[in-house]
C-alpha cells in the first residue's frame, strides 16, 4: 500500500479512521476550537486517559511539539493523538514546532499501526499561525515523512474547517 495525501472539507470528530489529530493545548484537559470538539465530542473517557498521561508522562503539561495517543471514546475513530502546537507570536521557533507537530504525530501513529490519519489546522486557530505558512509546514513535513518511510502505507487526511482553508491547503500540495 502506498502513501496517500488528502484535503477533506469537514469535521473531524465524524471522521470513521483509526485516528484524529487533536490541536490540544498543552494541558491536555480540553478547551476550545477542535479540542473542546473532540473532548465532547468523544466523552469522558478521553479527558480521563489525559489526565493518566499528565500525572505519568507530562505533569507540566505537554510541551509544544510533543504528540500522545489516548483512546477516542464515542469518537468512530479508534484513537485520538494530541498535539500541542506553537503559539505562533510567542514560540522561539514556531515553523520548526510546527512541524515537530506533523512529525511526532505521524511517529505516534506508526508506533500505534495507524494506517489512517486525520489532521486538523494546528496552531491556525487562537494560536495565530498564518494559515499559508501553516499549509506549507503541515503538507511539506507529511510528504518528507513519506519519502522517509515509503512502506508505512498511511492514507493522511488534512481536514479543513471550511472550502477557503480547504483551497490553501491545496495550493501547497504538489
């Protein structure tokens, strides 16, 4: 099976894949955009597994292009991999925090035997990333992901929030 690269128009929270990226903030305990979609959206459960990973793993919270996998819930995907991305005014390096987003998230996967992947805007909400820059670092960091790993077979789905987002992103896709 080959690599895919995809642009989606919709929402996330109703994809059937095996995995939804989640743009969290760094506490992992929810909040607002598609993190606070995907924590109602996927219940209890998620914010409980969260919790686990602060107290075990990350208990100042989880550092800007960092990535961790918790069970989705009542999401219909199997899991969800959280991500805090940069805070684009604040960040010392915010293209290269971005694209440790991408990356560690598409890692994550593997580590998880993820062959399908969904990916919302990261950073391009209250966090303040252009969104062109931000198109440019998320489809350039997938597609050098696939040239290191021509195997892995991951179908990778960029899913934007409305048909303008949805046209920058294919702009950058080449």
């Amino acid at each position: 099976m080959t690599n895919t690269l995809e642009i989606l128009t919709g929402d996330i929270t109703q994809l059937e894949t095996d995995a939804i990226v989640n743009a969290a903030n760094a506490s992992l305990l929810g909040g607002g955009g598609v993190d606070g979609a995907i924590h109602r959206a996927g219940g209890p459960a998620i914010l409980a597994a969260c919790q686990q990973i602060r107290q075990a793993r990350f208990p100042e919270g989880l550092p800007s292009g960092e990535a961790v996998a918790t069970p989705a819930g009542n999401l219909p995907a199997r899991l969800v991999i959280h991500t805090a991305g940069p805070i684009h005014a604040t960040d010392p390096d915010p293209d290269g925090n971005l694209a440790c987003c991408y990356r560690r998230c598409l890692e994550v996967a593997q580590e998880n035997r993820v062959r399908r992947i969904a990916f919302p805007g990261i950073s391009t909400g209250v966090y303040g990333f252009p969104k062109e820059a931000a198109a440019r670092i998320a489809v350039t960091t997938i597609q050098a992901f696939f040239a290191a790993h021509p195997d892995a077979g991951m179908r990778v789905t960029l899913v934007a929030f409305s048909a303008a987002d949805a046209e920058i992103l294919r702009r950058h896709l080449k």
